[in-house]
C-alpha cells in the first residue's frame, strides 16, 4: 500500500490570542503614554503662561519709566485691540492670533501682579507679583 501524505496548509491568519496580546500591548503603552503627553502638555501651557507674564513686566517696566506708575489693565482675546488694553496702551501682545489666555495687570502697593487664566483650561491659572 502506498502512504500519500497530503500538505499542511498553513494559516494565513492571525489567531485570537495573537490579537489579544497585541491589544493587551498597545493597552499598556497607551496608559503610560496617555498621562505622559497630558502632563506635557499642562506643564507647556504654563511655561508659555510663565514667559508671557515675564514679557508683561517688561512692557510695564518700560511704561513706568515714561509714566512714573505702572499701568493696570487687561488683555483678552475676544477683543485684543480694546482701547484700554495691554496692548493699546503699554504695547503688549502674545504674538499669536490664535491665543486662548486672559491676561490681567493688577496694581499691588509699589509693585503690581499679573495673573494669566486659560480660558479652553480654566483650571491654569499662573501669577506672578512683582
């Protein structure tokens, strides 16, 4: 008797438990990875909060130097050439039409304090006195 051995016919496929794996994988990196990139980004929104505050107190600076007092006001988005802005009066302005941060000049004894809110993240909020 002759013994004919017929060929395997290998899976072309995945299996389930390679695609369980493969998820489990991508699971794990994405809850490290997800509060990485939010941490990052909370903490880039503050710097820029921060470096736009330190521009602030320059622009005041220079305006008291020509008035002999520091300017209180305001600048918002929602209407940056206001006439009584930061912008109009001491020449400030964050350089991006695109910018979602309210930003207020409060006069504090000799001094004054600055206090930038976000208004997409309304809980960063950045001050600063100086």
């Amino acid at each position: 008797m002759l013994s004919v051995k017929l060929p395997v016919k290998k899976s072309a496929g995945v299996t389930l438990v390679e695609l369980m794996i493969t998820l489990a994988i991508i699971g794990v990196l994405s809850a490290i990875a997800i509060p990485m990139y939010t941490d990052f980004i909370a903490t880039a929104r503050q710097a820029v909060m921060s470096d736009n505050i330190g521009s602030i107190r320059l622009f005041e600076e220079s305006y008291k130097l020509e008035h002999r007092v520091y300017y209180a006001g305001s600048y918002l988005p929602s209407d940056p050439d206001a006439t009584d802005g930061l912008k109009a009066v001491i020449g400030w302005s964050p350089g991006t039409g695109q910018d979602v941060i309210e930003y207020e000049v409060v006069l504090a004894g000799n001094g004054f304090t600055v206090t930038a809110t976000h208004l997409e993240f309304a809980d960063t909020v950045v001050t600063k006195t100086f």
